[in-house]
C-alpha cells in the first residue's frame, strides 16, 4: 500500500524540520509550509492524506487554516501547537481537528496518533468545483457565481452553502448545521440558523432564474439542497 503523504504547516522551521525527519522516518511522504495560506496551496495542490497544523501562524493562522480545509475534506487533521489550554483543544476538536497535541512532544507518541487517526478515516474525495447548473462553488478560490454572475458570501454564509451542497437533497436539522457550521455552537439558536440561512436564500435568490430555490427550508424539521450537482473531485 501508498505511505500515505502528510503535509506540515508550522512557522517554526526547526520544528518542521523536526517533525518531516520524524515522519521521513516512519515511511511517510511530507510537504512543509510556513503558514496557512501557503498549507492551503500545498493541500489543494499535492491532496495529502492527513494534515499536522500549528494554531500560531502568520498570512493564515491554523484555525481559519483548518476551516478552510474542512469545507473541502474530511481529512484527519491533528494540531501541534503550544497552546496548551483545554479551551483551545475544545475549540479545536469542535472545529473539525481529530486529533490535538501539544509542544514538546515525542516522536513515538506522534506517530501513533497519525496512525491511530489514519485508521479511524475514510477514504475521501475532495470537491474542487460544485455546481447545479446555475449555481457554482469553486472551494479552493472560494468563488460563487450564479449563471456566470458573482455572489458576496461571508464566511459564515459560504461555510453553510458548501454544508448544504455537500449534503445535497439530505435535511439537516437546525442543531446538525450548527454542528457543522460554527467554530463554537454553544448558544446559537434554531432562530439564528434560521436567519443565516435566510441570508444566503435572500444573496443567492436575485441572481438566478425566477423559479430557481435551491435551498428548501421544510417547516419544523431543517434545510436542503434541492438540486441535483455535479463535482470536480480528486480523492486523498
């Protein structure tokens, strides 16, 4: 079987230089960055199999980092950082990470947590391109155009749009995207999904055809995505 490839994304170049001779050891094929932006270029790029993300980074800093990545992939992603208080793992793990190690650590422990993560994943695709024939996604660029025209989202609006697409014609409930959704859902409210997802209905509704809804908001039960899509997807 492949050694599965792993990318590194720590602004301490001793640290990464650390960890790629630790997995190079172990078997593993490893590409390094120094921060966020330059990680989402690599992962987009090379499709690794598994992510070791610091949190302190400059351009893109990991939580944003791991965001992003998390809109495309399933990816095990395990943060390596120095921050050591339980907020910051909680954080982490409700953002999307598997795993969380903090500085120092040792070697063998490392490795049996990437196997250890590697085991418990499946094996995924990543959607480069979404679309329904009005609407299109381009995950990478993060560009949303509707019949060729493009359409503003915030974060949080482009998060809920790549969550209902990727789970295109299931209904999932106001406390499911809340999962999903948002870094921190304690607090939010049924009515405050409701209203973002009102948001995005209301930013993507003008610039399509008149009879074109592609979110359904079916009463009492959560939300879809009505319209059958096609991808663009590379698997890790």
């Amino acid at each position: 079987m492949k050694p599965t490839h792993i990318l590194v994304a720590d602004d301490d170049p001793d640290l990464r230089r650390l960890v790629e001779r630790i997995l190079t050891r172990a078997g593993y094929p490893v590409t390094t960055a120094e921060d966020g932006q330059q990680a989402l270029d690599h992962f987009f790029r090379t499709l690794p199999g598994l992510v070791i993300l610091d949190i302190t980074m400059p351009r893109l800093d990991g939580w944003t980092t791991l965001e992003r990545i998390r809109e495309a992939s399933n990816v095990p992603i395990i943060m390596l950082t120095a921050l050591a208080a339980p907020t910051e793992k909680v954080r982490a793990l409700r953002g999307g990470a598997d795993d969380y190690l903090t500085k120092p650590f040792n070697g063998p422990e490392l490795i049996a947590r990437i196997q250890a993560a590697l085991r418990r994943a499946p094996r995924t695709a990543i959607a480069q391109l979404m679309t329904d024939g009005h609407l299109s996604i381009d995950i990478p660029s993060r560009a949303v155009t509707v019949d060729g025209e493009p359409v503003a989202l915030t974060p949080l609006e482009f998060r809920l749009l790549v969550t209902l697409m990727q789970h295109q014609g299931e209904l999932l409930s106001s406390e499911r995207l809340c999962e999903i959704v948002w870094d921190d859902p304690t607090g939010i409210s049924r009515d405050q999904v409701k209203l973002y997802v009102g948001y995005l209905r209301r930013k993507l509704a003008p610039a399509g055809p008149t009879d074109w809804e592609p979110i359904e908001n079916v009463r009492g039960h959560g939300y879809r995505y009505r319209y059958e899509l096609t991808a663009d997807v590379s698997s890790t």
